[in-house]
C-alpha cells in the first residue's frame, strides 16, 4: 500500500483513492467472482456477452471528454450557439450529435473572470457521460466528493488553480438527474486557432471545472 | 439513510490522488461489472434502488473498495433480493434454477441505441405543479429517511434560494423502494457557502444543488 501520503496507518483492504492499485491477489479475486456473475447472467438470459462488449467498446472508444471539447470549442467560436448552450443544454449538445444515458438532461454552466464553477456529486459519482466519458477515479474518490463542497478552494489549489478572493465560486452538487458541464474560458492567444485546434487545447479537467484551458496544454 | 456515501462536508480522506494517462476501465472485471450492470438496470430493479443498494453496503466495505466493487456489490445484493440468482450460484458461476430473466437479452444494437437515446427520468409536467418559483427563499427539510433519499445532510435545515426550476422528475425516495415513481418538481437552489459551513467559508462563494420539492419549506 502506497504510504507516502502520509497518513500512517495501514488499510487491509485495496485503496480506494487509487483504483489500479489492487494487489493481484485482490484483482484475481474479483476478476473470478465477474466471471461467476457474467455466466449466471448470460445461462439465465440477462445478458450476451456481445452486447457487454459493445457496450463496453463505446465508453473506451467512441464517448469520452473529446466530445464536451468539441460542444466547448463551437460555443467559443459562435456567440448563437453558446446562448443556446447555456439556455437548453441538452438540445444544443443534441446538434452536435451528442447526447444519451447520463446526458438526457443536461446544464452547461460559463466560467466568466468573475465566476469560477466546478462539478461533483457527492452522493454517489454522477457525471456527464455522452460529454465527458465515464469519471476518472479521483473524481469518484471520497476524499474529491467530501471536501470540494466545504473546502473547494483549497480543492482547486490542489489541482493547480489558485483562485483570487475576487472569483466567487460556484459549487454545483449533481444530486438529481440534472448533468452538469463548465464551458471554461477562451484562453487568450487563441484568437486564429480553428475550431479543431481550439477543441485540441480543452481538456476533460477543465469541464468538470478543476483546471483553466491553457494554450500548451499538458494535461488529459 | 443517514450513509458512509453521503460524504458531502468531510474533510478527513486525505488529498485527492490524481492518475495520470488514467484508462476507462483498470481491468476485465470492471469492464463487465459495467457493461453487465447498465445492461440489467432497469431489469433487475430501478437506478434509483441500484444506487440504495451501493448505500447499504457495510461502510467499512464502502471505504476500502473501489468504485466498480461498489457496483457488483449492488448488483449481486439486487439479484439476490429479487430472487433472481441464489448465493451458490454466484460461488459456482453454475445456474441451477431456471432461466428467470423476464426479457430475451438485448442485443448490441439496441443497446447501443439506449446508450444513444438515454433514459429520461423526467415527466409530464402536468404531475404537480410546482409550488416555489426562482427567488423564493426556502428551508431544506430535516429530514432523516431510513430509506434511500437524494437529500444530503449538509444541506438539511439550511436556508436558500429557488435558482431554476428543471422540471418534473421521477422522486428516487419511492422509486427506490417499489413505491413507484410519484413525480414530483425538481429546483436548483443555491445556498450560500457560509450558511452550510460558517464563517470561515469565503464570503461570495456558493453551492449550487438539486433537491426534489418535498425536501423543502417555505422560509
């Protein structure tokens, strides 16, 4: 178990904070008890191993946080479009061609000079999927979900992002079955990028509201 | 229910560890608990009862395993409650009772259309008409179901404000139990950070959340 975060004592079971760390015991373990469940599933007529599979094939290739980059870039580069983003989100993704389970209804909140917005859902790990994929695991992680509605200045020091007492910031808790994304600012010196090249630069950090875009950016 | 998973305000797990390059799912048996998952929700029991299931597991379970245990923990505990597998068939992985699912399995392509589609959890807004409007100051109730609520305790006997109304949405606190989905209005209301954590939160900093209409009074 990695201990140089600093805490001191010992956890018996896998570190939920890092979720590739399972020990192979750990893994082997979980790895039997799927493959139990999945042949009970598919004896019993609940699922076929094709459909898991192609289900599974879309979040790895085909929904992830290029698509928000590309709902980001349009909105930076057509004033029409970001009105109607921030006025009914979910029909203004729909023109992208983006949209479904865990989008169905969506809110895009603007990160303004005076106004910065980030994400959570400190229930469970509610998210955006048809915009940004499925959640990476500190977004999922107890220490993310129970500290950035309290302290989320401090969060977002944590993530690189200082913040002025003169930003007010808005904390949004996905507690129902609303899906929050941030359209983050144009940085400046973008002004003669493409609308492909300024996609390129938003990161999935940046929507979830824990990072700025950056014009060299080094950061998924 | 007063859970582990209602972690909003905690300030003792430490700092948030990031992983770079991070992939979508760490090993096989995440991909299938999550495929396997979204393909027998709303089959097996509701979202709403899916996510009662992950609250009920042993806190000290919650807190040492990772998010996909989390997920086959409640799909096993939901089968299990149903009847729909027994406790040796989930050991063996060998079926001995009949074939019990009540819908031939989907195929790819109509999953692949849900995925596509969604499914949305909002109704006809005819159901109820809402009773509070944007501006309306108003008290999340302290309230302390023993069953699934989306009612966080930080925000319970805290004062706000009605920001936008989204509409009329399926109310988990039935779904969740079998008692049907009784929709009812959904607002974003907005506290104040200082009302919810004190003087020592910053002064113009605010939260933002989604509370169904019976979570709340007038002020």
């Amino acid at each position: 178990m990695n201990s140089e975060h600093g805490h001191g004592h010992h956890r018996a079971g896998p570190d939920p904070r890092t979720e590739s760390h399972l020990t192979p015991e750990q893994t082997q373990a979980l790895e039997a008890r799927v493959q139990a469940l999945e042949a009970v599933l598919v004896a019993k007529g609940f699922v076929s191993p094709a459909t898991l599979d192609a289900l599974a094939s879309l979040y790895e290739h085909d929904i992830g946080p290029m698509n928000g980059a590309k709902v980001v870039a349009r909105a930076w580069v057509d004033p029409a479009y970001k009105q109607r983003l921030l006025t009914d989100a979910t029909a203004a993704i729909a023109e992208l061609g983006f949209g479904g389970l865990q989008g169905e209804h969506m809110v895009v909140v603007e990160n303004t000079p005076t106004v910065h917005n980030v994400v959570v859902c400190t229930l469970c790990s509610c998210y955006p999927w048809p915009v940004l994929g499925l959640p990476p695991t500190w977004y999922k992680s107890a220490a993310y979900r129970s500290r950035v509605v309290i302290d989320p200045r401090g969060v977002l020091r944590e993530f690189g992002l200082e913040l002025p007492e003169s930003v007010e910031v808005r904390v949004w808790d996905s507690s129902a079955e609303l899906r929050y994304m941030v359209l983050p600012e144009r940085p400046a010196g973008t002004e003669g990028m493409s609308e492909a090249e300024l996609a390129a630069l938003v990161t999935r950090d940046a929507m979830i509201g824990v990072a700025k875009v950056c014009v060299k950016s080094d950061r998924a | 229910m007063n859970g582990i998973h209602d972690l909003g305000g905690m300030t003792c797990f430490g700092p948030i560890l990031r992983e770079e390059n991070e992939p979508v799912f760490h090993a096989p048996w995440e991909r299938r608990v999550f495929a396997m998952t979204m393909l027998t929700m709303g089959v097996v029991d509701t979202l709403d009862a899916f996510r009662h299931a992950i609250e009920r597991m042993d806190p000290v379970h919650y807190l040492t395993s990772t998010y996909y245990e989390h997920w086959l923990a409640a799909l096993e505990t939901l089968l299990l409650e149903h009847g729909l597998v027994t406790a040796e068939e989930l050991a063996t992985g060998t079926v001995r009772t009949p074939v019990t699912s009540p819908r031939s399995p989907l195929p790819p392509e109509a999953m692949v259309a849900i995925v596509r589609r969604g499914v949305p959890a909002n109704r006809p807004a005819d159901q109820r008409t809402p009773r509070f409007r944007p501006g309306d100051q108003v008290i999340a109730r302290n309230l302390h179901p023993i069953g699934h609520t989306r009612l966080p305790r930080y925000v319970r006997g805290k004062r706000g404000v009605i920001a936008r109304v989204h509409g009329t949405f399926v109310y988990p606190d039935t779904n969740a139990h079998g008692g049907g989905e009784q929709p009812q209005p959904v607002y974003s209301v907005c506290f104040m950070a200082r009302e919810l954590w004190g003087p020592s939160a910053a002064e113009r900093d605010r939260l933002y959340i989604d509370l169904w209409e019976d979570y709340l009074q007038e002020a």
